[in-house]
C-alpha cells in the first residue's frame, strides 16, 4: 500500500472466459501502441487546471466526506461543458497527493520531469551488488508515477479528477471503515453525487494504486450505474489471503507499520479548507469528535491478537478475523460478480498482494476485452515494469491507463479492447502474452521430496533431493525449527513492499536463508522448463507440541548456485482445515490450490508425535526453469515478519522444534504445472 511510488483440460474452472474470437494484439499493443502514446504525448485541449479544494459530499448517514475536485482550465480559466470523471477514493489523506501531483505537474511545465525520468531510467551497473536499486530506478520512465498519482495530464485531456478521503480517514469525518460495507455504500453514494453535478457526463472511472486501488475494486459492489470503468494498480481481491491471514498467519511486517501510518495521517486537521476559505469549525468538530473516539482504528485488534493466550481471552472484534463469516472478515474480499465495468489491473508475482490477482482476472465475469491483466516480475514499490514504453515491450503504464479510460469513459475506438488479455513477465524469463493463466501446455505432476543429497545446498539444514519418481526408501525424520535468518531472504522483501530487495544477497538469493531450513533440489533441467499456475506442497509432519508453522517455497537454482525464491506459502498446523468446496484440484484429485477455513471454531490442535499431513497453498506463479537450472523447494519453521502466527497458535507451538517425516507410504511431494518432466 505505498503510493509512489496451466492446468489440466479437465479443470475447467480455473479456465478464463472465452474469448469472442478477438485477434489480440502482442504485449507491444502492435499497430494500435503508437496512437495509444500519441495521446498522452502529444498536443491536449487543454493546458491547465483549476482546483475547487476541500468540497463537502454528504453521506445519507450525515456523515461528511471531503473532496478535492481538479477541473479541466484553459489560460487559467475552468473549462465549459460535461466531462467524463476519473475518482479516487483516497485512505492517506488528499493533501499530500495534492502535493505531490502539484509537484509532478511543475516538474513538468518546468521541462525535467521527462529528462529526470529517463535518466533515472537508464541507470543499470550490473556486478555492484546494487541490481536491486537499479530494477526499482530503471522503472521511473515506466509511466508507473503517472498511472499512480492520478496525474494532471488527465485534466489537460479533458477529465475532471476527483480525490476523496475515505470515511473516518484524512479530512472525511466519522470512524475509518477498513474495507467494510459502510466504505463500499460510501463510494457508491460519492459516484451517484458525481453524476449529478453540472460538471459531469454521467460517465466515471475509478483508478488508484495499493490502498486506492482495493478502494477502486471496492467501488464495482454496489454496481452503480455511473461507474463505466476501472484501473486498479496493486490492488487486491482478497486482502485476508493475500496478507492479513494468509495460511493463519499476519503479514505484520507491513500491515502493523501500515496502521499506523494511516492511523497517523489522519490525524492531519483540513489544513486545504483554512487556506481556501472553506473551514467549518461545526464540521472540524465533528471531525475531531470522531478522532477522539477511535484514534486507533484496529491497533487494538492486534495487539489483542499478540497477547491473548487462549481464545476466551480474544475480543469480540478480534474475534472478527478469525471469522469467516463476520461482516469484517468478507469486507476484506471484493464480490468479484459485481465487477460488471471494464476492468484493468496491474501487479506483480512479488507484489504484497501477489497471490490473488491471476484468480481475480479469472473470476471477472467478463470478455476479455473487457479485462486486463499485467503481471510483473517486481514488488509493491514499481512492480517491475522496467523498460515499459520502450521497442518490443508493453507501453508505458500511463499510456495503457489513459488508452483504457478513453475507450470505456469516452467511446473512442482506439484498439485498447484489443489489446492482449494476460500481460505476464515469466520468472527467470521474458514478457510474454498469455493466451491463458494457468497455461494450457503445463500440466499438474507430483515431484517428490527425498533424503537423497543433491550435494548442492551444504549450508542447509539438510541438503535433500528432489524427482517425479518416488526414490525415498526408509523413514526418516528431519528437523527445522524457527529461526531469524528469514530476515535476509524475499519473503521479507516481498512484505517490505521491495525495500530489503536492494540487499542483492537477500533479495534475489536464498542461501543465507537456506542454513535455516530443509532444502530439496532437483537434477538440472535439459530443455527450458515453464512453471504455470498455483502450487501444492503437500507435507507430512510431526510436531512436538500441540501446533506448528510450516513454510515452503520454491525455487530456481542457477549452475553458480544462486537460489531464487519464485513462488511462496504458509500454513498455521490447527487450521489446516481445507473447504474442498471452493478449492481446486488436479486430474488425480490432489490439491492445486487448496483454500483453508481458517476458522478459529474448526482449529485442530496437532498432538505431540502423531504424523499430520499439511497441503501448503503456494502463491500462483509463471516461471521457466533455463537449461542447466534446478528446481528447489525449502522447508522453514518461520519467515518473520512476512509471516507471524498470533499468540494463541505461537504459545501452542511452544517455539519447538518440527520435523518433517519422509516415509515411502506417505511421502511428501509438490503438486506443480509443469511443461516438462524433471530430470531423476
């Protein structure tokens, strides 16, 4: 939530919709790219803004939400007429995107907003140990500021722009929702004023990047009938999965920092309605009543969650997240049936909320030239799309945006309908354009775990082997307990959002990770080898207290070495429960994507000794193994602070030891979609 920033043919259900026969374009946009950039480029009708700040836009609870409104202006004066309207529905406070578009736009009429971005750009000094700086600067003439920030360049085509602060955050009063059905009639209500004010056509698109962005899918639940199309940059479907309890754990090294920091936010007074000659000392009361009463919107639900040591010591609104069925926990989920308006996402495999997007764009009960997806090779800050808008590569980010509102806001047939459905930078690979996701041609295949050394991970806590043929021949009980070194590996640069990544040694490589875990590592691969789709580690345990938490991921091994981390997951042991009506399976009925109950009321405390089988979901991948490569899969006991299991299951666990039972009549394996075999 910075802001500036296949399967098998008898799994239909994991198949997009059909496609109406459409000739797709490539990733570049082909024959219709060059008109797509000439309309952000070239001449606008218009060149200015005028700004009407601090507007009030009353709930029909009498709940006031504020708004800054960015008219279309030509020489200084507003622009006549109806105009299409791009929201946003802000969580951080308008003010400082008001800045900071503010600045954007003089760096622009100032002429070294470009210069910046290409230089920025262009910077790559391979062999420095700074590859991690350089993928995250090479992507600053990507358009991905642009497409964040809601630029004014918007305005100067003929949008009006319009920012509001959510309820109960920035300068919107009443108590902040996190997500809730309040927020979503909210929104609704805020897209049916739009359409009614002189200024607009009736047309409106919501866009936004991270916390936006969820904001911007938020607005499809009450289908209103002014909302004509969306742009959602980092957003997520399904935040408890994708962070907020992923496997019975919570991503606490972003969602702790990031409730504070929108708890601090909005704490900032409507300093925009002083200066414009707006205040309202009735409402700014209001304002700070509602402050006062919840100044820390949900902090109280983690702590609790960090400090009750049984389950009669949660609660009631703790108790909400360990509830499937609370009104809390599905507001973390968008109702992707509702998404009935052309829709365009953007994310990335390492993205803190990587792990749902290909299920989102799949579930769109839509054409496909009514949905977009583009997925890269990045984190929350960028997510890799280094080189967009250069020769053979998908146009910029901005451009795609712009292209995309000009189409389902405006009518205008420029070709973006057209343009290719799955955008997807492969792990280990290039961009390509996916006819499907999973891909047709990778097809689920067990690849069993085994005691037998690869000889190539002598630093881990056991160096074992990996093959599509069940090669273990006896019991044999392996140990891994919790440790720290987790600190310098890619889960914690994927819930740091790609900061840590700029440590080359823990960004893009295991090994110092790996001496905490199991490693299992394959022969090398002959012929380039493509990993499609969701993954299964299924695991048999034993555990020497009453629960545990397992870790698996998976990864490519280069000839040098190097241990890329491509795909993750994790698993509190007692809420293994797996909802077999909503997960999904291969053709010889082993989970690919198993989905948990994660029901605090179904746990089921592990006992000491007794083997307990684990189906450990994986996060969706596209990957391809190079020649000479080799697939890994690591066994952790631990991966804080992506991942920290609360009190209650920690204090069960006891922090032991956990072993993991390789046993030749229940043996462990990955479910993965594989192009090819892997090598014995």
């Amino acid at each position: 939530m910075v802001t500036v920033a296949a399967m098998l043919a008898c799994t239909p259900f994991l198949a997009p919709i059909a496609s109406s026969g459409t000739a797709f374009t490539g990733i570049d946009g082909g024959e219709y790219a060059a008109g797509w950039t000439a309309a952000v480029d070239g001449p606008q009708p218009y060149n200015g803004v005028s700004p009407d700040l601090a507007v009030p836009i009353t709930m029909d609870d009498g709940t006031v939400l504020k708004a800054d409104i960015i008219h279309p202006a030509r020489n200084g004066r507003i622009a006549d007429g109806k105009r299409p309207v791009i929201l946003q529905m802000q969580g951080y406070g308008k003010l400082p995107l008001l800045v900071g578009q503010a600045v954007l736009s003089a760096a622009d009429g100032l002429g070294i907003k470009k210069p910046l971005e290409d230089w920025a750009g262009s910077l790559n000094l391979p062999g420095v140990g700074l590859d991690g700086l350089f993928d995250l600067t090479r992507q600053a003439d990507s358009g991905f500021i642009e497409a964040a920030a809601q630029d004014w360049k918007l305005a100067d085509a003929g949008y009006t722009l319009v920012q509001v602060d959510l309820r109960g955050t920035g300068t919107s009063g009443g108590d902040w929702q996190v997500f809730g059905d309040r927020e979503k009639q909210d929104i609704a209500e805020v897209i049916d004023w739009i359409t009614r004010q002189p200024w607009s056509d009736g047309n409106v698109g919501t866009m936004g990047v991270s916390f936006t962005a969820i904001s911007a899918l938020e607005a499809t639940d009450r289908m209103p009938p002014g909302l004509k199309a969306v742009f959602a940059y980092e957003g997520s479907g399904d935040i408890f999965n994708d962070i907020a309890g992923s496997g019975g754990a919570v991503g606490v090294g972003f969602l702790v920092p990031w409730l504070i920091g929108v708890n601090a936010l909005k704490m900032i007074p409507d300093v925009t309605s002083m200066i414009v000659g707006k205040f309202d000392p009735a409402q700014q009361l209001q304002w700070l009543k509602d402050r006062i009463a919840d100044p820390l919107t949900l902090v109280d639900m983690v702590v609790n969650g960090y400090t009750a040591l049984t389950p009669d010591q949660l609660t009631a609104r703790t108790r909400q997240l360990v509830d499937p069925n609370s009104y809390f926990r599905k507001g973390l989920k968008t109702d992707v049936a509702h998404i009935q308006v052309p829709t365009f996402m953007v994310g990335s495999w390492f993205d803190i909320f990587g792990s749902t997007p290909t299920d989102t764009f799949n579930s769109i009960p839509l054409p496909e030239e009514q949905k977009k997806l583009v997925m890269g090779d990045g984190y929350h800050l960028g997510t890799g799309v280094a080189g967009f808008g250069h020769p053979g590569m998908p146009p910029r980010l901005d451009v795609l945006q712009r292209a995309w509102f000009d189409h389902w806001l405006r009518g205008i047939d420029n070709g973006i309908d057209k343009y290719t459905p799955l955008t997807v930078k492969q792990q280990g690979g290039g961009w390509t354009d996916a006819p499907q996701f999973p891909r047709s041609e990778a097809v689920y295949r067990r690849v069993y775990l085994d005691d037998i050394p690869s000889g190539t991970s002598p630093n881990s806590k056991y160096d074992g082997g990996l093959s599509e043929t069940p090669r273990q021949v006896s019991v044999n009980d392996l140990t891994v307990a919790p440790g720290l070194l987790s600190l310098c590996g890619r889960d914690v640069a994927r819930i740091s959002a790609g900061v840590t990544s700029l440590i080359e040694a823990c960004g893009n490589d295991s090994r110092i990770w790996e001496n905490d875990g199991l490693t299992f590592t394959s022969s090398p691969v002959v012929d380039p080898t493509t990993i499609s789709g969701p993954i299964n580690v299924h695991l048999n345990t034993v555990q020497d207290a009453a629960d545990g938490y397992w870790v698996a991921t998976v990864n490519d091994v280069s000839p040098d070495g190097n241990s890329r981390e491509i795909a993750t997951g994790q698993l509190v042991a007692s809420v293994r429960q797996v909802d077999d009506d909503t997960s999904k399976t291969s053709a010889n009925g082993d989970y690919t994507e198993p989905h948990y109950f994660l029901d605090l009321s179904r746990r089921q405390p592990t006992i000491p000794g007794v083997p307990v089988t684990l189906d450990v979901a994986v996060t969706p991948i596209d990957a391809v193994l190079q020649p000479g490569h080799r697939l890994r899969v690591d066994i952790y006991a631990s991966n804080f602070p992506k991942g920290l299991p609360p009190l209650i299951f920690l204090a069960d666990s006891g922090l032991k030891p956990q072993h993991l039972r390789l046993d030749p009549d229940a043996p462990s394996w990955v479910n993965m979609p594989l192009t090819a075999s892997i090598p014995d």
